[in-house]
C-alpha cells in the first residue's frame, strides 16, 4: 500500500484534479474499447481461451463480473474481440476494476491463431499472447501471458482443450510462473452447454471453474459458474463468476 503526503494543495483543488484524472482515465478506456472493437481480447470458455475463433469482420463484446463472498469484493473485466482473417482473433479486455478495493487497472491487447484447423479429424491448435499495460497502481511496466493448446471435438458436441501457459512476473504472481490450462465443454440442445475450466498452480487464476453458458438470443449469450481456488478454499478463496456477451454483427 502506498501512503500520500498530507501536506498539499487545498482539499477543492485536490478533488477537482482527481475528477480530472479520473474523467482522462475514462475516456482513455473508452477511447481503447471504441478502437478495439473497430478494429482489433478473445473468446474464452470462462477463463481459458475457447476453440473458436472469429470470422473476419465479427466483432463481440463481453462484460465479466466477479463476486468474492468471503469480503464481498467485486471485480469487473470490459473486453473487446475481432476476427480479422487466416484464423487470427485479436481484441482489448481491461483488467483489475475492483469495487471495495484496490484498483490495479492494466490495459491489455490480445491475439489468438489457430495456427491448425484439422478440420473432420477434430483436431486444433492454437496459441496467443496477453500483453498487460498497467495504468494504475502499477508494480511493472508490462507483462505477459503466453500459452499454447490443442483442441479435440466430437460429433457428440463434446470440446477438449488441454494445453500450457507462462505468465511473466507480476502478472499472475510475483514471480514468473508456468502452469497447465484445461477446459471441457459439453453442448446440451441448441443454447445450452455444460463447461468448466481450470488453470493449474496457486496464483491469480489458480481456479477450478464449472458451469453453464446459455444462448438467449441469436446475439446475446450468458455464463454462469463458480472459481474454486486451488488452494485457500476454507480461507474464502473462491468466488461467482457472471459474464454477458453480446455478437455485434
């Protein structure tokens, strides 16, 4: 926690340049999303990255919301995703917007390729990149998550994805950190389909995640599930999650 001189300008200045800074940060973001979403975050199960990618020219947006009980801390995460071609999604998500805590807001570009489509086989691979820019109280300049995974369908409407990520540190941790990430998807009907996620190790998205994605319209989609840390359970680490997508075009 960083602490703040007393002493300074008048208490009115003092919160007119914190309207001021807040309003620029704002706009900045806003700035970011309405760019992203003209022209370049990615689609994903809950929390590991999904085995679809977007069609050139399909935008989606996507608003995720978590609930802590344990201390009723809230996080928000806006993102952004388009399919630019040759199997390439690239997008925007701003990360770290908490209610009742520390805000530690990192602007983050992504990009996923499926770098292979086995088509009929069922087979895909892919890889992506998260790079994180911190705006607000930042502890590193920039960081990094990097994975590759493969994908297994069947006819059954059934999606494996097993694969490996590398968060550089302060990212997931305060130190570098490598991990596994899984994820199963099973399509129930045409709007309904049982998932979970999961990412290995004891760090920010240490998590076992289970739940439903439910399809309400042809544009809007829902997600419900529930975060169980991979350790600290009976100390409160777990947490809903909830998430609204919306397919522009």
């Amino acid at each position: 926690m960083r602490l703040h001189a007393l002493i300074g300008p008048p208490t009115c200045f003092n919160t007119e340049m914190g309207l001021l800074k807040a309003a620029l940060r704002l706009g900045i973001c806003g700035l970011i999303l309405l760019v992203a979403a003209r022209c370049f975050a990615q689609e994903t199960v809950f929390n590991v990255p999904s085995g679809d990618t977007l069609d050139r020219g399909k935008v989606y947006g996507e608003l995720d919301v978590t609930y802590r009980p344990s201390d009723s801390l809230k996080s928000f995460t806006p993102r952004v995703v388009a399919g630019i071609g040759h199997r390439v999604e690239v997008g925007v998500n701003v990360n770290g917007v908490v209610a009742s805590g520390v805000n530690q807001t990192a602007i983050t570009p992504t990009i996923k390729w499926k770098a292979y489509d086995g088509g009929n086989n069922g087979w895909a691979f892919f890889v992506g990149d998260n790079v994180f820019f911190p705006v607000q109280n930042r502890v590193y300049d920039v960081g990094t998550w990097t994975y590759a995974e493969f994908t297994r369908s069947w006819k059954t409407n059934t999606r494996l994805t097993f694969g490996g990520y590398y968060a550089s540190r302060n990212v997931f941790a305060s130190g570098q950190r490598g991990g596994g990430q899984f994820a199963m998807e099973q399509g129930v009907g045409k709007k309904l389909t049982l998932a979970a996620d999961w990412f290995t190790g004891n760090n920010s998205v240490g998590y076992a995640t289970p739940g439903v994605i439910f399809k309400l319209t042809k544009k809007l989609t829902g997600y419900m599930s529930y975060q169980i840390g991979n350790s600290g359970v009976r100390e409160g680490n777990h947490q809903a999650l909830a998430e609204i997508g919306w397919n522009f075009n």
